[in-house]
C-alpha cells in the first residue's frame, strides 16, 4: 500500500509540473529580432557565439521572465545589398521587433533608414562610424564610437612631444569619420597632419606600396592607422618589406585594429612588433573570467591561450547587447502574438519593397533600451543619445605574440599608469613618466624623435640670397665655371647650428640666382619659393616680417633687429648770433624762466609786510618781483631779506642758480671751443613733408617698411653695394642723390664704422624681430634648429664668430652721443627744480597761514560783512599792503587793528581810508611810534574805529 501511495503522490507531482510548465509557457510572448552579421568573418562569427551564449546565460538567470528574445540570423557576407536584401526580409516577412547589427557601418548606413520607416530599432555593437547616430533616433549604437578614442592617440602624440603625423585611413564610411575629430583632436594638442593617405578598401598591393614609397620620401615618422583588419593586416606586411618597421618609425593604430591583432596570424604580428595601439579598458570581474573559460572551451578563438586580456570588445558588446535588449523587451511587456504589428501602414509613393507596416512597439522598446543600465561584461552599460557612453582606453604595445598594457588613459585625468578610482589627483597630464617602457619598431628601446630627413639620400636644398654688394655677412663668388663658393658670418652661423643638433641633417647650400649669376629676385621671392616647395629652407640676412610669416616658419632670431636712419652730418656753426641759446633745450630754458618769476614772486609776497625794500608804489613791486631773481646770477642783490621763510626760499634757490649758470657756462664754452658735428636732418617727419628721396637696399622689405612710414613709392631709391649708398647720401637729394638711407642694424653699423665722420643715426629705432632661418610651414625643425640658435647664444658661440668676422672692421665712436652730451635737457634738472619748487611752496603756504591765523577775526568780519565780493578783495589786499610794524616793536607800541562797523546801508568801496592814509595821520614820536591817541581826526564815524 505505501508503494502504491508513493507512486501516485509521484504522478501527481509530475503531471502538476508538467501543467505549470504548459500554462508558463503559453503565458510567455516572443520577441522577434533579426541578426544581420557577416559569418564568414571573425567579428561576425564571434558576435554570434557571444549573442548565443548571452541568450543562455540571461534566460537561466531570468527564467522567471515573461518574455523570450527569438533570434532570426542572416548573412551579410560583407556587402551593403545583402544586409539591405536581409533587413527587407526581417522587416516585411518575419516582421521582427529590433535588429541585431549590421556589422559595418557602410551596411549600417542603408540599413538605418528602412528600420526608422518601420520604427524599429537597428542595434549595432560593431558600426563605430561617429556620423551615424546623427541620423535617426532608431539607430543605436551599443558601442563606443570611434570619436571617443581621439583623445587617447593625441595624448600618446603630445606625450612624445611629436609635432607632426600622417593620418591613415580607409575610404568608406568607418574610415572617414574619424578624420574630422583626429583633426580637431591634434590641433589642441599643437600636433600638424602633414598628410594624410586613403587607402580604397579593396587596394591593390601595388597601390599599398606606391602610398608606403611616398610616405617614406615625408620627413614625418609617425602614422596613425585606421582601417579594417584585412587591409590593415596587407597594409603592415607591406611596411615591413620596405623597411617602415624600423627603427625611427613610430605606428600608432585605434581600437579596431587594436581589438583584432591577436586574432592575425604571426606573419602579420610580426610586421607589427613595436606598434602603439588603443582599446576601451575592460574592467576585469569574476563574470569576465568565467565567461572568457567557457568561450576557451568551445575554441572559438584561434589563439589556445586565451584569456580575459585577449577578448574582443565587439564580443563583449554583442553579449551585453543581447542582455539589454532582453531586459528592454521585458518591460516592453509584448501580449500580442509573436507576428503582430500596428495596423497603421506607411503609405509611401515608392515601390511595394519598401511598402511594409511600422512596429507597435519599436518606440516603447527604444525607450526601454535607453533607459537600462547595468554592469556588464565590458563595463557599465548606459546608453546616451543612441550610443555607449564613453569609457576610459588602453594603451597597448604589441610585443611578441601578445600585446602588452603601458598606460591608461582617462578622459577626466589623461595618462595613468593603473586605473586608480580612490585617487585623489585631479589634474590632467599627458606625461610621458605616466606610460611604462616601449619597445618600438625596429626592437628599439629609443623613443623616435617623430621625423627626420628621408633615407632616399635627398638632402636639404637650403636657398642663399645672391647680392652684387653689402657682402660682409653674406658672399657669393665662383671661379670661372666652377660650383659657386658660399662664406659670410651668417653662413658660419647657420653652419654651427646644423652641427649643434642632435642629429646629422644633410643639406647643400643653393644661391638664389639665375644661370647668368644674378640674383633671381627680392628677399620676398626667396621666401615664396621655400613656399612653393622648391627650396627646404632659406638662410641669411632675411628679416622676420609679418607677412612672410603666413608663407614659411621662422626659426628664433640669431641677429638683433630693427631699422636705422642714417643722414649725413654738419659741422655746428659757432657764429650762429643764437648760440648762447643752444647750450639748454627749449624746455629747460622755458622752465628756468618760471621758476626765476616764481621765486621773485614768493620773495616779495613773504617780505613786502615786513621789509621796507619791497614797498614803495606798484610799479616798483612789479620790477622788483623780476630783478631780484635774476640779481642772483650774479650775487649782485642788495636787499636785506628780514623774513625767515625768504632766508629759506634765497638759500636754496642761490643753489639752483649756482649749478645752472655752471652747467650753462661749461657747455657755452665748449661750443665757441670746438667744432661739433651734427645731423643734416633731426626731424624724420621733415623728409615726408619735403618729399625727399630717401634709399635702401635693392630687395629688402624696407621697401615695403617705408612705404608704411608715409613715403611714396617713387621717392624711395635701392642700392646694391655700400659705395653706391655713400656716393648717393653726399650728394644729397636735390643733386640726384638721397637725403637719408635706411638699412637694419647689422648692415647700419657696418656701414657707419667706415663712415665715422660722415653719416650718423637719428631718429628712433624702428623695431622689427631680426634675422632668422626660413622653413616650410610645420616643418619639425624649426623647433630643433631654435633650440640650437638659444644654445649657441647662451655660450657666446655666435659673438665669438662675430668678432672673428669683423675684427678688421674699423670702429668709430657714435656721434650722436656726444651731440646729445652738449645739449642740456630738462631731465638732468628735474631733481633740482623739484627740490626749489617744493621748499618756495610750502614756505609760501605756511606764511599764507600764518597771516590768515594772526588776522582772524579782521577776516572774519570783512567775510561777514554785506559788501560785495570786489569790495571784500580790495579790503584784503589793502589789508595786506599795510606794513607789518610788528617786527622790532614792543607790543604796547604796535598798531591796532582797524575794526569796521557796518551800519544798516551797504559800505561803498570810496567809504574805506587807505591804509597808509590812516598810519600816516597819527603823530610819530622821536622813537618812531605812533600816539593811537592822535589818531581821531582820522576816524570817520561809522566807518572805521581803531580797537580799544
């Protein structure tokens, strides 16, 4: 009986799971979604395992879900009109909810329009091409697109201080997308694209090596390669045959290349030993390991040692792909049988292919899809309008047959060398002591210097200007037939810096001139010629302009610059009738005569209350105020000085003059004495306004320079030799020659050393930014050569080479100096004057006080006072005229204040006495002092009254 029992307790059981097993599943709805891969290829096969085994594996985690994701694989076999066939197909027949792919971005390009005319998603995990999520909101792109990884090449560039690189690219839609970016990306980082080559997808071999034969005849020796495995694959067999791949040459590859170098076969890794390469950094986790073993199991990978470091991203994303795209159609919540569609068509004017019904639940599963995040086998799973969110990337050295992780670059940080999340650095750096050591091309543990001069044995033709005269820094001669012979001090120059690199550059130096020895044109034409490609540089006397900076790179000066004016010099005439004035500048005599009134001023103001000498009738005053300063130039004043602030103010200005008339005498004296030169010309402006002829050198800028300055173009004269210049400055423009010459500094000082007594400098000096070496633009050795020029002049290499040059020269001292000696200006006077005029104003003001404190209440009651203002001003100056009788004075003896009463009318000026008028009036006794008693016939009633 408990056998039975337990036999039907058995069956029981069995057919109650066999029930809720039948009823689970016919509660569960399938979702329809099409795969288009190509199969025969690597990333294709792959994706398709990683999607298969993301099914399994996301189903028996979630097998209480009430949804099934049904896939429906297609062939792309490689081509654009098979994945366009297959998603006809998926959309019309099958009628699937979401596509998985296409693989490649040209397919994604065409495929991505039929899925946004039925409103169905198109999830790619390998079309990297950054321009495709622009078009449509039912593009996903479930990886990181190629623009992310910019980044991290310009900051290996800028790492190795790299200053130009060829970018390599493929011409299809994943090729060029990038360009845009990687262009943007060295610009910031002061990286130049010298070039940039389009390989065709389906290239030639003779093609590839043509392109690779070109690329060597560059100076450049760093590429940055983009392109599919195949031909990325031919492409570095190819570079390795010619010798591309060694040492010197610095390769650089982004991440799809990257991705697929330990899938190449080991002829092909070979030819790639040493070449730097980038891939979004995979965060390693137990479900990584785990599933890397179970992949190794099944062999899908050619390589047998597999492992976590070695997967595939686009693996990884095909599986977290598959996860979000069931989790998406979960919260979907599909009821309708596995086939049902909106029952609303798309009425198109096309042709029935593309006539086919939109999805019901495309827009809500593209929503879900970019609302899911999780953690996924390639990092964090988070979609940000339509495409992956950008991560941190790998900097990988294929080594060996592996590849091996020199850095980590992080978008927020740049170069680390581990992923650190507990750092507390927060600056930014593209260092290289951030990235490990790297073994190059060639097996070179040397870092390539990222150019040098190409190994088809051309070298450098470096242009030299061709001049009939001004030879002594640059010459050009031949004997006979012969090569020409090139010498001068900025040859020897442009020699020691050559040699100074730290590298050997050949170069030979080619005059700019025509078959017949002449020069082949302006300064300006040798520039445009290094230009046009024609010449690899151009040395010499050739100035750094503006313009000629658009055209070419000048390297840092190796000579001063700046623009002189040379006019010829006079002798001083001693006989002039105005000589005496010559001694002091027009300002210095014109401030001299301020300060003698202004002293005369204050010295009669502090002493006229007080000093019987300052008094007398106005007229006196006035003679008095301009002679007694200027008595002091000769000490014949003979005024007693009774005021202490005047004592003051005498003493400091007999200084003044004592110092003046010294000076003035000593410079006098040494004009009458000896015959001075002096320029013809002072004024610069007076050439322009008299339209005088002026000159320069034959083919110089200061043509142009000139020409700015105001001068017309058929008022400037250019010579070829010093002779000419000298010939043509003495006779002078009215007699067919020029009024004054124009030349740099340099060839200015040359000239004038021979020319002592002749020609001299006036003017300002017209800055310009010397002489420098001409190169193309961008080219890398501007930097190189510049550092050269700084060294040289740091340890007085060049000086040694000029004074070697011109140690023969004669030398004469510069006459304007000793012209400008004998000429006083303000300047050496400002101090004094400073002084003088600082202790004559306070003494001035603390008088003023004084006389205003003693004198309050006066003050205050004429202020008070309903007179008119004039009226007010003549009382105070009447006032003030009255002599102070309180100096020698016993204080019973001294004058009282005059007290004015107003009555109710208005004062008229003619009702106030004078003041003398009112001293005189009172009898003085043999003493001197006045009786304030006798003083009543001259009181007026209601007018004014002497104070009790």
């Amino acid at each position: 009986m408990k056998l039975i029992l337990l036999f039907s307790i058995s069956l029981w059981v069995c057919s109650s799971f066999s029930n809720s097993q039948r009823n689970f599943q016919n509660r569960t709805s399938n979702f329809q979604v099409g795969v288009i891969l190509d199969l025969e290829s690597m990333v294709g096969s792959m994706g398709l395992s990683c999607m298969s085994m993301a099914l399994s594996d996301f189903y028996s985690v979630h097998s209480n879900y009430s949804t099934r994701l049904s896939l429906h694989v297609r062939d792309s076999r490689g081509q654009v009109i098979e994945a366009a066939a297959a998603g006809l197909d998926l959309l019309k027949d099958v009628k699937v909810d979401a596509i998985l792919g296409p693989q490649t971005s040209g397919q994604a390009n065409f495929l991505m329009d039929l899925g946004d005319r039925a409103q169905v998603p198109i999830i790619s995990f390998s079309a990297t091409s950054p321009s495709l999520h622009t078009r449509t909101p039912y593009f996903v792109q479930s990886a990181q697109g190629d623009e992310t990884q910019v980044g991290a090449i310009a900051a290996i560039v800028n790492a190795f201080q790299w200053s130009q690189v060829v970018i390599i690219y493929e011409d299809s839609e994943y090729g060029s997308g990038i360009v845009p970016y990687l262009s943007n990306a060295f610009q910031s980082v002061n990286a130049h694209i010298s070039y940039r080559s389009v390989f065709p997808v389906s290239a030639s071999d003779d093609f590839v090596l043509k392109e690779l034969y070109k690329m060597m005849t560059l100076q450049t020796r760093v590429f940055v390669v983009h392109m599919s495995y195949t031909l990325g694959a031919r492409l570095f067999l190819k570079a390795k045959e010619i010798g591309m791949m060694d040492k010197g040459y610095a390769w650089i590859i982004t991440s799809g290349l990257t991705d697929s170098v330990y899938l190449m076969d080991s002829d092909v890794a070979e030819a790639m030993q040493g070449v730097l390469g980038v891939k979004p950094l995979i965060p390693k986790s137990e479900q990584l390991n785990s599933f890397a073993n179970r992949l190794k199991k099944k062999s899908l990978e050619k390589s047998p040692g597999i492992g976590p470091a070695d997967l595939s991203i686009f693996g990884l994303w095909a599986y977290d792909t598959l996860w979000a795209l069931a989790m998406a159609a979960e919260r979907v919540e599909l009821k309708e049988t596995p086939k049902a569609l909106g029952n609303s068509s798309v009425h198109l004017n096309v042709s029935d292919l593309f006539n086919f019904k939109t999805s019901g639940v495309g827009p809500q599963l593209l929503k879900a899809m970019s609302e899911t995040k999780f953690e996924g086998l390639s990092g964090k799973f988070h979609l940000v309008d339509g495409k992956m969110e950008s991560s941190s990337y790998q900097i990988i050295n294929v080594v060996g047959s592996g590849q091996k992780k020199v850095g980590i670059w992080i978008p927020s940080h740049g170069i680390r060398r581990e992923l650190n999340m507990n750092s507390t650095t927060t600056n930014h750096t593209n260092s290289r002591e951030y990235i490990r050591s790297i073994i190059w091309p060639g097996d070179s543990t040397v870092v390539p210097k990222g150019w040098e001069v190409p190994m088809s044995g051309k070298k450098l033709k470096i242009g030299v200007p061709v001049k009939a005269g001004f030879t002594d820094f640059i010459r050009v001669t031949r004997d006979g037939q012969a090569n020409a012979r090139i010498s001068g001090f900025y040859i020897d120059v442009f020699k020691s810096v050559m040699e100074a690199l730290p590298y050997a550059v050949p170069y030979e130096l080619v005059p700019f001139e025509y078959p017949d020895g002449s020069s082949a044109g302006t300064y300006n034409d040798l520039i445009h010629q290094v230009f046009l490609g024609n010449y690899d540089a151009a040395i010499g006397d050739i100035t750094i302009t503006a313009n000629r900076s658009k055209y070419v790179d000048f390297t840092l000066p190796f000579a001063e610059g700046g623009v002189l004016t040379i006019v010829p010099t006079t002798y001083e005439d001693v006989n002039d009738i105005w000589a005496f004035l010559k001694p002091l500048k027009k300002e210095l005599w014109l401030t001299s005569i301020a300060l003698f009134f202004l002293t005369g001023l204050t010295v009669w103001i502090l002493e006229h209350r007080v000093s019987s000498a300052f008094r007398g009738p106005p007229s006196q005053h006035v003679g008095m105020i301009f002679y007694f300063p200027f008595s002091t130039l000769v000490f014949a004043h003979r005024e007693k000085i009774v005021n202490n602030l005047a004592r003051l103010v005498v003493v400091v200005w007999m200084f003044v003059i004592l110092i003046l008339s010294s000076t003035y005498t000593a410079s006098l004296s040494s004009r009458l004495t000896v015959q001075r030169l002096q320029p013809s010309i002072t004024d610069v402006g007076e050439l322009i306004k008299k339209r005088e002829f002026v000159g320069c050198q034959e083919g110089s800028f200061i043509v142009d320079f000139l020409k700015k300055q105001g001068f017309e173009g058929s008022r400037i004269r250019t010579f070829t030799s010093p002779y000419d210049c000298d010939e043509a400055l003495s006779r002078g423009s009215k007699n067919g020659g020029i009024s004054a010459f124009y030349d740099v500094i340099p060839y200015s000082k040359l000239f004038l050393s021979n020319h002592c007594d002749k020609y001299m400098t006036v003017g300002p000096t017209h800055r310009t930014d010397g002489f420098a070496f001409a190169f193309p633009k961008g080219s890398p050795l501007v930097a190189d050569v510049s550092r050269a020029v700084i060294e040289l002049t740091e340890n007085g290499k060049i000086l040694e080479m000029e004074q070697n040059w011109l140690r023969n020269e004669p030398t004469c001292a510069g006459q304007e100096e000793s012209m400008n000696s004998i000429t006083i200006s303000l300047q050496s006077f400002k101090g004094l004057f400073a002084i003088t005029g600082g202790v004559t104003a306070i003494c001035l003001l603390v008088f003023i006080a004084s006389y205003l404190y003693r004198y309050r209440d006066f003050h205050g009651r004429i202020s008070n006072s309903p007179i008119t203002i004039w009226s007010k001003v003549v009382a105070i100056c009447r006032h003030f005229d009255e002599r102070s009788l309180s100096s020698g004075l016993s204080p019973q003896d001294k004058l009282p204040e005059a007290t004015i009463i107003c009555s109710e009318n208005s004062i008229q000026p003619t009702d106030l006495p004078r003041s003398h008028e009112i001293v005189s009036s009172a009898p003085e006794d043999a003493s001197g002092a006045i009786h304030l008693e006798d003083m009543s016939s001259a009181q007026h009633s209601g007018v004014v009254h002497p104070s009790a």
